[in-house]
C-alpha cells in the first residue's frame, strides 16, 4: 500500500515539474519574442529612414539639375554618396560645384 502513494507521489510531482517546465519554456519564448520584436522594430525604422533619405536626395538632385541646370554628372560616385547620405550629399555636391569643379571632379 505504501508502495502505491509512493508512486502516486512521485507521478505527481513529475506532472507539477513538467507543467512548472512548459510555463517557464512559454515565457521564455514570449521574452524572445518581444526582444526579438522590439529589436526588428527599431532595425525597420532605421532602414525606413536611410530609404526615405536617399530617395528624398535622389528626387531633389534630378530637380535641382533640371530647373538650375547645375550639371552635376550623375556619375558612380555622385549616385552613391547621395543613396548613402541623401540630402546632406546633394548639399555638399552643390556647395563642391560652387566652389568649383575640380573638387567635384575628384568624386567622380
């Protein structure tokens, strides 16, 4: 008869342990989840704005070539440094074809 609560107890202690086990799996997923989530957030915010940026500086540079005729080239490294910086890029390609060409020249 002792034999039998002794193994009664045991099951039961092994069916506590376990449920006890899966709760603390489940809320381990879940804290990885939402850190993973939080994370993904920000690295989608950041993407989003370096995307915005760029195609903000792309748009501004063709329409400051086409109505002030700059005649900045849209060579390799003009594309480049404005799909890398966006709108500080075009303001700098102006200023260095203000200044002069030669400047300019060295970026292409």
């Amino acid at each position: 008869m002792r034999c039998d609560s002794v193994i009664e107890a045991l099951l039961a202690a092994s069916s506590l342990s376990s449920l006890l086990s899966l709760i603390l799996v489940v809320i381990a997923i879940g804290v990885v989840l939402y850190i993973v989530f939080r994370f993904g957030q920000f690295i989608v915010k950041i993407i989003i704005g370096i995307l915005v940026n760029s195609i903000v500086g792309f748009v501004v540079l063709v329409l400051l070539n086409l109505i002030f005729n700059l005649g900045i080239p849209f060579s390799t490294g003009v594309l480049v440094a404005t799909a890398i910086f966006g709108l500080p890029a075009v303001g700098t390609l102006i200023v260095l074809k203000t200044i002069g060409g030669v400047a300019l020249a060295m970026l292409l």
